[in-house]
C-alpha cells in the first residue's frame, strides 16, 4: 500500500512498506512528526492522530476510527472506536473496544482489555487486566492517581446472562474536579459489577468484591460467612430476586453519563478546539459518552425482557420473598417510560445557577495550560458550584425509579 502521501505530510514511517493505511484517511488527519511503527494498521475515516504520537512502540499496532490527541502512545495491539486524550499510553497487547475514553495521562500497562470503559485523568492500570462498563476517577496527578492493580478483573457478566453491570468507581460530579482520594484496586482481585465504590477506598490484593463501598477512604474486608461457605443450593438462571440495587446503580451509573455529556459539552468544550485533533478527541469523547448511555440502556432492557419469566417461576416458589416480586412488577410495568425518559437529556435548567457560577471562573483560566491543571486553578467555591450543578443531574436520573410506583403507577418525579 503506497503511504508516501502521509510521509510528504511529515509522518514519520521508518518501514513503509509494512504500514498499512486507509486511503479513505486525509493525510492532515495524521500529523506531522507522528510516528508510525512496522505492522501497524490505520483505519476508519474518523481516526485523527495529534502531533507526538507513538503507533506501536513494542509491536504492531491496529488503530480503527480513534482519536488520539497529542503525544499519545499506543505501544502495541488494537484499538477501536476508543477516544484517547492528550498523553495516554498503553502498553502492547492491548485490545481496547467500542465506547472507551481515556483522559488525559491515564493508560495501562501489557495485555489490557478495556470497551465500555471511561478512565479519568491519571488512573492508570497495570498488566494482564479486563475492565469492561466501568467508569473510574479519583486522583489528582500522576504521583497521585487511582490505581487498577495487575489481573484485575471486572466481572460484567451474570450467570443468568445479562450485563446490566455497570460499575462506578468514584462520580463524575465530584471526579471532574480533580481533587479527590485516589481509589486503590489491589492485583489479582476483581470487582462484581453493578458496584458502587467511594473515593479514597482501598480493596486488598487478592481480594473480590461483591459489595457497594458508600463511606470514603474505606479500607475494604470482605464480610465473613458465619460457618463457612453456605451450603449449595439449586440454582435457576431465569429466576431473580430482588433487583433494587441492580437498577438504582444502573441508572446512577447513566446519571453519570449524563453529567460527564453536559461537562464536554458546557466545559471541556471551552478547551477542546485548539486544533483540529483536539476537536475530534472532544466529538470522539462525546461520541463514547453517548455509546455508554446507549449500551447501558440496551442492557437494562435486557433485565427488563428476562422479568416475565422471573415472574412466572416466582409464583411457584413457595415463599418466594414478597419484596422480590414487588421489585420487579414494579420495574417491568414503568420499563417502557422509563427507557423513554433515559433517551432524553437532563432538564437544561437542572442546577443551572450553579453552572453559571463554574462557568463564568471557568472562562477566567487560561485555556492554553494543559486541562487538569486549568481544573486546579479554579477556586474552591465554583468548584462546589460545578459539583452540585452536575450531581443535580445525576440526581434527575438516578429518581426516575422507585420500587414502589408513584401516585397512578408512573415514573417517579425528580
């Protein structure tokens, strides 16, 4: 495949012989001084790649419709419909999927799965790790960052076969700011998704979590069994019990979506459009946003479609816990409105007197310096201003449903 025309561009290909990219792929869409190792592969008309990056360090590298801002490193691996910002890296064997967004300076180490994933400036995980539907913040710099120890696992899938498994590791009202605890997943242990866990908590190395960790700065142990493991007992994919924690996280974890949605669009946009690369990584981000909400409702759908037959079983089970049942009729009956109310976004005027207070700081910061160090040099009360605006809107979401209905069986109000 001939690439002189990216090379009379000024990318940097030492072997052109063995690159491959698609001619569908405007040669200023790659920039000048990038360079571009042996065996890789660039596809997809929507990839642009910033000045200073690195395309497959340690071995060959397939990038596919991505966006990488500036000086990012994809070491080796593949990488597809995934949003990279400026000086991520990750190291080879990567297989990163559809719906991944990096921030700024976070990155992995060798052989990593990510799709679905969201990691917030700085989190950085080790080697040897699949994290799918999660989103991750906490830190404030590289020598302070939240941490994804090596084999980590999160498990997004069920035995009953559903992935309505979301998990939240920090928030996005609070994460944004950049001024939070660091959260610590120790190596060799996983986390059971749909899981909540605060700011500054610490799970142990070899540890799984199955549990929602709500109070900060937490150092987490595993409850004990009283008498040992508890004896085996029969075990019916399509029956659930209760599922309140299920759709509470599920829709906190959209709630977040939408807060991160509203910060691109009203903040990030502000100091996302230096360069065209810039641009694209701030279309591609909310792109990847937009695709987590998507998925997380195709999934809670999912549960929604497994109810009936739950509920037909449960009515054979003597003793079946009336609370269980009460859960899913509830959820199965507003499901409809529901899916309809999660397509459509917040309410502008959620919190909107606090938002104008961030913003109106925010337009104060000199938009050259790099993003996380134009978020620490607002001052702390628009930060609280920005917090509450975008929990209002986590918030609107997350109180969409109840277990028990409202007054004539609808939706919650906000």
């Amino acid at each position: 495949m001939d690439v002189s025309r990216y090379i009379r561009q000024g990318v940097v290909i030492p072997c052109p012989e063995s690159v491959e990219i698609d001619p569908d792929i405007p040669p200023e869409n790659i920039a000048a001084g990038v360079c571009i190792h042996a065996g890789s592969r660039i596809r997809g008309s929507g990839t642009f790649i910033g000045p200073g990056c690195i395309i497959g360090a340690e071995a060959p590298a397939t990038v596919d419709d991505c966006q990488l801002g500036h000086g990012v490193g994809l070491k080796g691996g593949y990488y597809g419909s995934a949003t990279f910002l400026d000086r991520c890296e990750m190291g080879s064997g990567s297989h990163v999927r559809a719906g991944t967004l990096l921030e700024e300076q976070s990155g992995a180490a060798h052989s990593v799965g990510f799709k679905q994933t969201i990691l917030f400036p700085f989190v950085t995980a080790g080697s040897l790790i699949n994290l799918c539907d999660c989103l991750m913040a906490g830190g404030t710099g590289r020598k302070n960052h939240s941490e994804i120890g090596s084999s980590y696992i999160h498990f997004n899938f069920t035995p009953r076969q559903d992935k309505a498994t979301a998990s939240l590791l920090g928030d996005v009202p609070r994460g944004v700011m950049l001024d939070r605890r660091p959260i610590f997943l120790g190596g060799q242990g996983g986390l059971v998704g749909p899981s909540r866990i605060a700011f500054g908590t610490v799970i142990p190395a070899g540890t799984v979590c199955r549990d929602d960790i709500l109070e900060e700065n937490t150092l987490y142990a595993p409850p004990e069994t009283p008498g040992g493991s508890p004896p085996a007992r029969e075990f019916n994919p399509s029956l659930y019990f209760g599922i309140r924690r299920i759709v509470a996280n599920n829709l906190l974890y959209i709630g977040n979506l939408h807060a991160l949605r509203a910060w691109y669009r009203w903040v990030r946009a502000r100091c996302m459009a230096a360069d065209p690369y810039a641009r694209a990584c701030h279309a591609g981000a909310l792109a990847r946003i937009e695709s987590g909400i998507r998925e997380r409702i195709l999934q809670l759908g999912g549960l929604a479609r497994k109810l009936p037959r739950s509920l037909e079983l449960a009515g054979s089970v003597d003793g079946f816990p009336g609370e269980c049942l009460r859960q899913q009729r509830s959820f199965l009956r507003q499901w409809p409105r529901l899916e309809d109310a999660l397509r459509q976004d917040p309410p502008e005027d959620a919190a909107a007197d606090s938002r104008d207070v961030f913003l109106k700081a925010w337009e104060g910061i000199d938009r050259s310096i790099p993003y996380p160090d134009a978020v620490g040099r607002v001052d702390g009360e628009s930060r609280e201003a920005g917090t509450r605006w975008l929990q209002a809107i986590v918030d609107h979401t997350a109180s969409l449903w109840r277990p028990t209905p409202a007054a004539g069986g609808g939706l919650a109000g906000p």
